[in-house]
C-alpha cells in the first residue's frame, strides 16, 4: 500500500467512524470501542486487533482528527496502554489480542507493571519472582517494586523466574495477571510528595492460567524489551515544553514565573539560563516530533533511550531554576497528605513548581536509570563495547546476589 493510498485509508476510516457517531455526544468508552473497531486505536496494528496494518505516525493524523471533531483525551491512567499494547500485539496469541486489547483500549480495564524487584532493579535480568507450573496453571511467589498506578489496575504486565538453572536472560516467562486475583496484595509505597503512587506488590501462591502466558515459556526478555522500549520512548516522548505555549510544559512553566517577577529580579544571568533550558526543550521537542515522522515500524529502538536520558536531565534542571525563581515562595504552598494518586503526572507540571520540582526526581530511575540508559547508549546507538558481563552465560542459580 503506497504512502497516500494508506493516508486515504486512514481518512476514509476517520469520515466512516464519525459519520456513525458523534465524539462529542457519544459515551467516551462507547466511542473508543467504536474507534477501535473502525482500526484507529493503533493503525500500525493488523487489521481486526484495532490498526489497519498502516505506518505508525498516521496515529498523529487520527489523533489530530478525532479531536477537532470533540472526542476527549485518553483516559489519564491509560500510560501503560502504549507499553502492554505493543508487547502483546508482538508477542501474544490471536486469542490474547482478542482478549485484552479491545478494553485495553476503551479503558475498561487498566493495566500496571509488574517488572522490578527489591535486588533486580537496573539488572532486570536478575530478578527472582518465581513461577512453577502446576497443570494447566502457574503458581506465582515473589515481590514486586515501584509499580505505578497498580493501586487502580485490573491487569498487570509481570515477568517471572521459570527456570532458575538457565542464564538468567533466558530463564524468565512474562504474564498478564489478573489484579484482583487471589494471593495478589498491592501496598502503597509514600513518595516525598506526599503520594503513593508507586506501590508494592506481593504474590503469595498466586495462581496463573497458562493461556495467561505472553509468548513462549522462556521468552520472557524479549516481551520484556519490547514494554521497555515502548516505556523508555513513552516517557521520553513527553514534551519539557518549548515552542507554542502549552500547559504542563516544564520549560514554559519557568517562562510564566520569569513574567511574573519583579523586573529587579529578572537579572541577565538569570534570563541567560532560561534560555539555555528553553532551547534544550525545544530541542528536544522538534527532535521526538522528527523521530516520530520517521518511524516505519511499530516498536521503537534505543532511541527512546536517548529522549528518556535528556528528558530526565532536563526536567530536573528545569524544576530546579524554576524553584530559584520562586525564592522563598518555593518552600510554601504544597500539601503534603498522604493520598493514592488517580491519575499517572510523570512530571508534575500539571499541578504546582513545588509538587514538580519533587515529582521529576523520579525521572531518572522510572522506566530504566539514567545509568542503564547511558550504557545502552554506548553499547547500541554509539557502538561501544560493551561492560564485562562475568554471569551472562552462568545459571541464574549460580549467580552472586546481595
């Protein structure tokens, strides 16, 4: 299908969708459903499974459409929609996609990661949540920390420890897990801000259809890294601003407080650095609008590792100025009672400087820390050697942990 025959497509699709229901007027999750069975949730997406088999940055055309007509946003915790999408598309069963990715889409059900462990955080691979099969089931023992949002999900993307005596790349199995299922416990875990929108997550003789299992048993890093991929390019994607003024912008956050200073504090220094960290966003900005037009196929590469990196960097030096600028402001005005999160702000700049300034200190570690990302970096994308890896090829089991 030629470029403009697949714009054609997606158009015709669009007029089809909104000749036979009016976002505007139409129950939100009622218009997603119609949406998604119209192939307009991702056109990248085989036809039947929410896409029409089109290039990925048509999705812009959709979005852009679909709003000028009135639909609404997506629903605010559907951020791990863009990561258990892609996975289960790549590597589940027809059955799967049938399964989940219409709700998924909707918003009918939620979705959480389960991927993190108290000892298995940059090493991934190293993580023990163990998995033994019983039957047609799989019993489920282990821990699981910093899942976002598990306080609202009815799904979770989990990895688990299937065969302890393969090298630990090899021996791990991925799952959807049912939320609410029996022997799974969700605890909060209190940010500085106040919020516990992190949590932790505990599987006690937890059990697992097998048909719950997202490709083959084994195979778990490779489902693994396309939800990370998908994570690292979700995160990295968000805008620090820049540009055309827009709210929740880091970078034109510092621009508001800068115009509402007094002209006595507004010292060339200062204006100096504001432009610095404006350019950067902006930079930053054009440069994920760039990547997104280019993209050809549906899960991204270490790119995204590079937009996370900066993203993170960047984010925290703008908070930061922005903080300076305030003064003495900066150390009133916020709340800090304890309260679980409805919504995922992985920035803050939706809500106070003050709540931001602490939000964004998590930017460096969610969805992979700035350490792991610089050595993918290096290793992928600059093609440097890589750092020595003594256990690659040892069983997970003979393995040193602390």
């Amino acid at each position: 299908m030629s470029i403009d025959t697949q714009t054609q497509t997606v158009n015709a699709a669009i007029d089809a969708l909104l000749a036979e229901h009016d976002p505007s007027t139409t129950d939100p999750i009622a218009f997603r459903g119609a949406r998604y069975d119209a192939g307009l949730a991702w056109v990248h997406f085989p036809a039947g499974f929410g896409g029409l088999g089109v290039r990925p940055d048509l999705n812009r055309l959709v979005e852009k459409r679909l709003r000028e007509a009135g639909a609404g946003p997506a629903d605010p915790t559907s951020f791990f929609m863009a990561l258990a999408g892609p996975t289960i598309v790549t590597h589940g069963s027809d059955e799967q996609k049938r399964r989940f990715l219409r709700p998924m889409f909707t918003g009918e059900e939620k979705w959480c990661q389960l991927f993190s462990e108290p000892g298995a955080g940059s090493d991934f691979a190293g993580l023990a949540t163990r998995a033994v099969r019983d039957g047609d089931e799989w019993i489920v023992n282990g821990q699981k920390v910093w899942n976002t949002l598990a306080h609202l999900a009815d799904w979770g993307m989990l990895v688990t420890r299937t065969d302890p005596e393969a090298p630990k790349h090899k021996g791990m199995t991925y799952f959807a897990v049912d939320m609410h299922s029996e022997g799974v416990e969700v605890r909060p875990l209190r940010q500085i801000t106040g919020e516990a929108e992190f949590n932790e997550v505990y599987m006690t003789d937890a059990r697992i259809p097998d048909d719950q299992r997202i490709g083959a048993e084994g195979e778990g890093w490779r489902a693994a890294l396309t939800t990370l991929m998908n994570e690292r390019t979700a995160i990295g994607g968000g805008s620090a601003g820049g540009g055309k003024p827009q709210r929740g912008a880091a970078a034109n956050d510092a621009v508001r407080i800068w115009r509402d200073l007094d002209d006595s504090e507004r010292s060339a220094v200062r204006r100096d650095r504001l432009m610095q960290l404006w350019v950067r966003a902006e930079v930053g900005r054009l440069t994920n609008l760039r990547a997104a037009e280019a993209a050809k196929v549906g899960n991204p590469g270490p790119e995204g590792s590079v937009a996370k990196l900066e993203f993170a960097n960047l984010n925290k030096e703008l908070y930061d100025f922005c903080i300076d600028l305030l003064g003495a402001d900066g150390l009133v005005g916020y709340d800090y009672t304890f309260r679980r999160p409805t919504e995922l702000d992985a920035t803050g700049s939706n809500k106070s400087p003050q709540y931001a300034f602490l939000r964004v200190r998590a930017n460096s570690i969610e969805g992979g820390t700035s350490e792991i990302l610089k050595n993918i970096i290096g290793e992928q994308v600059l093609g440097l050697p890589g750092e020595p890896r003594v256990d690659k090829d040892l069983p997970w089991s003979k393995v040193p942990r602390s």
